[in-house]
C-alpha cells in the first residue's frame, strides 16, 4: 500500500492530480512550503493507511499462523 500511494503522487506528472498536485505545483511556483506540505501529508497518508493495514491484518489471520521468531 506504500508504494501504490507514493507512486499515485507521480501521477501529477501527467496531469491526472491528486496530492501529487501539490509537489509539482509548488515547484512550478518556488512554494517550498506548498512542496514540503504535499510531502508531508503524503507520508502520513502513507503510515496511516499501513498502520490500519497491519491492524486488519491482525485481526484476520489466526495467531495459529504467525510463526514465533527465535532470539
């Protein structure tokens, strides 16, 4: 899921926009902030959409299947 979101911000780049918009408008323009911005909430998009993944996957595989790691 991290990659399908970091590679939909590169669709900007062809026009189709997203949150990608705000990373090439922003270095269209010189607006840094508007770049770091875009940045940034693409990032915590990213780690919210992983963290919500990892809780569904918790909940539906069966602890039966998790393999105990060995120190």
């Amino acid at each position: 899921m991290l990659q399908i979101i970091a590679t939909a911000t590169i669709a900007a780049i062809v026009g189709i926009g997203g949150l990608g918009r705000y990373l090439i408008d922003g270095q269209a323009s010189r607006q840094y902030e508007v770049m770091a911005g875009g940045a940034i909430v693409v990032a915590l998009l990213a780690l919210l959409v992983d963290l919500v993944m990892a809780g569904i996957q918790r909940l539906v595989v069966s602890p039966g299947l998790v393999v105990a790691k060995e120190h």
